[in-house]
C-alpha cells in the first residue's frame, strides 16, 4: 500500500501511476478526478424581472449549468412563499396555475453533482387580468388589487413644510428630468386644492387649483414634465375632514347634495346630521360622513378628475379619521396606480422598548392594511421608529425581531409597506419645518442605507435629496443604483446574519449584503459597491 498528497486544479485532473519491479518491468494506470468547487449557475427565461402577464396560469421556464463541473444534479423552483421543489436538471418547465391577481415571485436554484449549491436567482412578476391603456374618462386604469406599484417603485415625496412659495410647481417641473435621472419611479405631490391653511391639509374648494404651492397653469406644466420624464404621479387627498368656503360647512366647489349631512353628527361643529364618525375626530375641519353615498360619490367624481389630470395614484392624509373600509372603495373606482395611508400609530408605554414588546404598534399597521382589504400600503412608522433607536443608541440588535425578520411592517407584511426616513411632518424644512419626529440629522446616510437595500417600497424626502448636501445626495443616487442593478424588489428574500449592539449585516435577494454599524468584525470577498460613516454595501 502507499499514499501520496497531490495537487489538483478546478477541473478535469489526470492521475497517473508506474510500479517497478526488481527485475525493473513495468505497469501503469491513470485515472481522471474532476475538482470542482464552483456554484452553478440558475435562471428564468419566463416570465421576465418586472414583467406582467394576463392570466391566472402561468408556464415558468429556465435553467441551470455548471460549466466546467460535475454537471447540475438538480434545479429547485418556489414560488411566493410557498417550499422549494425539484423542477429538473439543466432545464425545466412548470406550470403555476389559479394564480391571484396581483404581485408574485418566484425563486430559483441549482446543485451541481459535487454538491454545490448556486445562488438563489429571484424575480418578480404581476398578473393583471384586464389592464388597459384609457377607460371612458381618458386615464389608464390598473388592475393591481393591491394597488401597491409594481413591487419595484422607489417614491420621492416631492415636497416639504416650507414649499409653499407660491412657485414650487415649477419647482417641480424643473427637476423632473433629474427625479427620473436619479433613479426615482414615484413623485408624491403636496395637496394641490384651494385650502383654508398654507400647506393645503385643510382643504376648501376641492376644483380650485389655486394654491400656495402656485396656480393651475404652473400645476399643469409640472404634471406634463413629470409624465415626460415617465414618472408616476401620487396625489396628497386630504378627505377625512374640510372647510367650509366662508363658514363652518358651506361647501363649495363642489357642494355635496345636503351639506349638513356630509358632516358626522357627532363633529364639533354641533350642526352635521351625517352619521357618527368612523374614526377619530379632527377639530380644526368637518369631519366628513364617508358611509353617506353622496359624500363618497362626490369624492370619487373629484378623484377621477385627479385621474383624467394626470394623478396615478393617492396618498391619504389623517386615514385615522375614518374606517380604511372606505380607502378600497376609493381605489376601486379611480383605479389607482398606488396608494398609501398615512397612519401613525401612537407608541404607548415605553419608548425605548424593543422586539416582541413593540408588535402592538405594527400590528395597528397590519390592521388598517386588512381593513381595507388589502387594497392599500401603508407607512412603516415601526421601521422608522426602530431604526431611529438603533443608530441614535448605537443598539442594532433591535432591527431583528423575534423570528429572525426585520423589526417594522416590512418584517410582516413588505409588499404592503413603505418605507422612510423622514416626511414633512416627521423631519426638517429649510428654515426648520415641523421636525415633530426627526431623524438623527447625522446619521441619514446610515438611514437610506438600510431602506433603500431592504424589503418594502422606499420613500425619499425632498429635504435630504435636494436640501441635505452634495454628498447625501450622492449617497441617495448611489443606493438607488445598487437597488436597481441588484434587482432588489418590496419582497426580496432577506436573511440577517448578524444583530448586535455595534453592528447589523443582512444578505438581500442572494447578491447583496448591507453592514450597518461601526462594528469591524464582518469580512467579505464580495464587492464593496458603496459604503460611508458606519454603513457599507457589497455586491455579488
């Protein structure tokens, strides 16, 4: 018997060996080892990244290789959240079928024969039954039930507290073409109606676009850039409450049918005969009465006038107003591109609490999504407020929760759940602004760094991309590449590798990993593709 160590190289080896007699005849033999140590690799031909298809069944082909290998032993499909499953080897087809409406994904990976396994290939698909270009009324109606984008949306509320310099629609009209440049999908307008405040969340005259944002010309000519720049436009809808045009309810432009019973009987007011109000009650407007048809007709008729202007989609201001019921009725007829509410819960008890102790406070999230069937997103407040801890506490280990998902609603429920650091509300203004909430100003980039790699719909503030600096700025621009070219959707899969004090590293969509953190003790081969003070990304 012998033994001898030799090197081999990836591939193909030949292995020869020759005894020698004493009286010096000879033998050999040879024998071939392949070495492989590489992944395969895994795809999908159909359906495309992005792409939508118009029925329920649908055929997902691909395939697998491991060139130079042992060969692919076997490729695995999932779909949704659904278990992995053989489908074949080098190619497959299978055939998903009684798909819902809506956002799907599909996984995929390969094992070659040495046992290595390839990195799960990720993609995105919708299935929309009847989507056409223009109804009726002259805009394009989606048919998303959701009404939640394509799961690929990046959002830019295109506004703050101190934009109401009576010039800001050309404001707007001047950076769309910058907005689409930087990466952006979505441009969220502030309200745009004649109000009886300055930032328009006491809206009066819903027809009257006169506003201190500027007038109806220069509003038509930011809409029009903003469409050339094929950016989606999200209208601010101030609906729960209103002013009346001289008095407490004279409504005007337009009238509801009987003005008193658009009002809730129970509004400060004194005078409304509507119906008790189905949410909680805000004292500076009238509360208005959404189980009256005629006030939810009246409504519709205005926002499907929205629609034929050129809005794509609604943010609704104060949802807590009134049951999120209605929010889906309102979807359903103007045939939103996207929609979210804007619901903050109050955080009760203990503001630094952490983990299970602060399910409460997603679960309203979870609660107002239901209740409106599904058929809106909604701010991912606990994120915010979370992320806010940990980077002001130097306590990272709060952004995983109890089951090894990220801590917010985007933990629950990403597809439904959007994403952001700060909103005129929440955050700075030039000049000071409201800043009810904000955000360590120091550590924003950290901030961008975790919502624009991680799950959900992400939302950019107008103050941080465009008031922020040149360097945030160019921080924004360059996570929104990394998003873009890694395919990192609102469902990607995400696996937190670690979660302590000082340091925070997640694996996005299988290519990505994201270090939050002035921690050090996280290594990788992989590409750095963007990093900054206590935060970087790598590549794969």
């Amino acid at each position: 018997m012998w033994s001898n160590l030799v090197g081999c190289n990836e591939g193909t080896n030949t292995i020869r060996v020759r005894a020698i007699s004493s009286t010096s005849k000879t033998n050999q033999t040879q024998i071939f080892i392949i070495v492989d140590t590489q992944r395969p690799l895994a795809w999908f031909s159909f359906p495309t990244n992005s792409g939508t298809v118009s029925n329920t069944t649908v055929v997902a082909t691909g395939g697998a290789s491991d060139n130079g290998g042992t060969g692919v032993a076997g490729t695995y499909v999932k779909i949704d959240s659904e278990n992995f499953f053989l489908v074949g080897t080098s190619s497959f087809s299978h055939t998903f079928s009684n798909l819902n409406e809506g956002n799907h994904s599909l996984s995929v990976y390969s094992k070659d024969i040495a046992g290595n396994i390839s990195l799960t290939n990720s993609i995105a698909f919708s299935v929309a039954l009847s989507q056409t270009d223009t109804n009726t009324n002259g805009y394009r109606e989606y048919t998303n039930i959701h009404y939640n984008g394509d799961g690929y949306d990046i959002l830019l509320q295109g506004f703050h507290w101190a934009s109401t310099n009576g010039n800001w629609w050309n404001e707007i009209a001047n950076k769309a073409e910058e907005i689409r440049t930087a990466g952006f999908t979505m441009v969220w307008l502030p309200p745009l109606s004649d109000c009886g405040d300055n930032n328009g969340y006491l809206p009066r005259e819903w027809y009257n676009l006169s506003s201190k944002y500027g007038n109806g010309t220069q509003l038509s000519n930011a809409i029009t850039s903003l469409k050339n720049a094929e950016l989606k436009i999200i209208a601010d809808i101030v609906i729960n409450h209103r002013v009346g045009t001289y008095n407490w309810a004279d409504f005007s432009n337009p009238a509801f049918p009987d003005n008193k019973a658009a009002v809730c009987s129970d509004d400060e007011w004194g005078q409304g005969t509507g119906a008790s109000d189905t949410g909680e009650g805000y004292n500076a407007g009238r509360d208005l009465d959404h189980s009256n048809p005629n006030v939810r007709a009246t409504i519709i008729t205005w926002m499907k006038w929205l629609r034929q202007i050129g809005f794509d989609g609604w943010r609704y201001d104060y949802v807590k107003g009134y049951n999120p019921y209605y929010n889906s009725n309102y979807n359903e007829a103007t045939k939103a591109y996207f929609s979210v509410g804007e619901l903050w819960p109050d955080i009760t008890g203990d503001y630094y609490a952490s983990g299970a102790n602060i399910n409460y406070h997603r679960q309203a999230l979870m609660n107002w999504i239901d209740a409106s069937g599904g058929r809106s997103t909604v701010f991912d407040f606990t994120t915010k407020w979370q992320l806010m801890l940990a980077v002001e506490r130097t306590e990272y280990w709060r952004l995983k929760d109890p089951d090894g998902k990220p801590i917010g609603a985007i933990g629950w429920w990403p597809a439904m759940s959007v994403t952001f650091i700060d909103n005129h509300d929440t955050g700075y203004s030039p000049g000071g602004g409201q800043h009810h909430w904000p955000f360590p100003q120091d550590k924003r980039e950290i901030g961008y760094a975790y919502i624009l790699t991680h799950p959900g719909i992400p939302s950019v503030y107008w103050y941080d991309f465009f008031d922020g600096g040149s360097y945030l700025k160019t921080v924004i621009t360059n996570l929104i590449a990394i998003r873009k070219n890694q395919g990192i959707h609102a469902t990607s899969p995400i696996t937190i590798l670690k979660a302590e004090a000082t340091e925070y590293v997640a694996l996005i969509n299988s290519n990505t990993i994201v270090k939050l953190g002035p921690g050090m003790s996280f290594n990788t081969n992989w590409t750095l593709a963007a990093s900054g003070t206590d935060w970087a990304v790598w590549t794969q």
